[in-house]
C-alpha cells in the first residue's frame, strides 16, 4: 500500500531538488592511483523521516508514475556537476546508475541527449549504468533503448556483474555494454579459483567479442 504522506513529500522533493541530492563515489585507476571517474548516487534526506534507502524511493517513484521525473532530475544534476569538474579542469567520467524501469522507457535516449545538450556535456564524459540483474529480467524493449544510446555514443556499463560468466556474457552482449563493474560479492571472492576464473572469462570473452 502507497504510504500517502510519503508519495506527496516525494513529488515535492523531486520538483524543488531540495530534499534530494546527489552523493559522488569516486572511481580511482590502478594503474595510475589517480581519481578517474565520479559515481553519482542519488540520496533522499526526508525532513522528518530521515535518509529513505534509494531502492525504496525509486520504487515509490515508479509507482506514483515519478520515476521519468526524477531520472530527469538525476541526470541533469550530474551532468550540471560533470559540467563544472571539465570547466575547471578536471578529465572526470561520471557515471549515473538507471533503475530497471529506465530500460524500457522510449523516451530515455531523447531524455539523456536532450540533457547533455542543453549543458554542454560530451556522450564520452557520461557512463550509464545498469545492473546485471536488470538487464537479465528487462523486456523485448531494452534491446531498443540501449541501441538508441549507443547511436549517440553514450557508454553504458554493465554493473554488479557477479561471478556466472554464461549471465554475465549474455547481459554485456544484450545491451551492448561497453564497460563492466563486478559486483562486491564476486570481488570479496576473487580470491576463490572458480569465482577468479568465471570473471577472467567473462573479461576474455567480452573482449574476444569486441563488445569491451
């Protein structure tokens, strides 16, 4: 059951951003130890509740039909701040993680496009991420959105891939990524053979593929 309260707080923050921020993971090589990218992760501070876990949010989002507009408030908050890194020079990736129900939204790529003109942000200064798991439940309709993104060069990355390779290729190869991310639950086990040897194939065949 919708908590109504919650809906109505949720539509009011989305409209005004006051409520909603977003936090920035920083990606570090480590061939260089230098700070590369930025993950942009979006946090809700309720002003009588509290933080509201994301996964809650963005599902009460989906159900009161505000999913569209706080993926438009994401993007264009990390693509303003993506914006103002370049401006000052500094060659930062940042990478906006899409919910399940973005994959099958026609309008995304006209929504992404139209954000990173309207601010001056490059295709190959964004990466869009997308969970593995996502990706294996989506339907017939993510084929053409991920498509539509690639046409207009945009990196989409295949995150928390876990440690079954067959999964992991069918996903990369689904949506065309153009990057990957394991997940923490194969990198806290990388130590283990299987785990070790699933993600190496999974690296060799993507390659292998051209898709990385």
């Amino acid at each position: 059951m919708t908590d109504a309260a919650l809906a109505a707080d949720l539509r009011e923050a989305i409209a005004r951003g006051g409520d909603l921020l977003l936090h920035y993971l920083p990606e570090i090589s480590f061939a260089t130890g230098r700070v590369v990218g930025m993950d942009a992760l979006a946090r809700w501070s309720h002003p009588e509740r509290g933080p509201i876990p994301p996964p809650q949010f963005v599902a009460l989002a989906e159900e009161i039909g505000q999913l569209g507009a706080l993926t438009e408030w994401v993007l264009k908050t990390a693509f303003r701040q993506c914006r103002v890194w370049r401006d000052d020079g500094y060659d930062l990736v940042v990478s906006v993680n899409l919910s399940p129900a973005n994959l099958e939204d026609e309008r995304l790529p006209r929504l992404v496009v139209g954000q990173a003109r309207a601010l001056g942000v490059k295709p190959e200064w964004i990466r869009l991420e997308i969970p593995e798991r996502a990706i294996a439940a989506a339907g017939d309709r993510i084929e053409w959105v991920a498509a539509a993104l690639r046409a207009v060069n945009m990196c989409l990355v295949v995150d928390e891939v876990g440690s079954v390779a067959a999964t992991s290729r069918a996903a990369i190869g689904r949506i065309g990524a153009g990057a990957i991310k394991f997940g923490r639950s194969a990198v806290s086990r990388v130590g283990e053979p299987a785990v070790a040897d699933a993600m190496r194939a999974t690296i060799a065949t993507a390659k292998g593929s051209g898709l990385l």
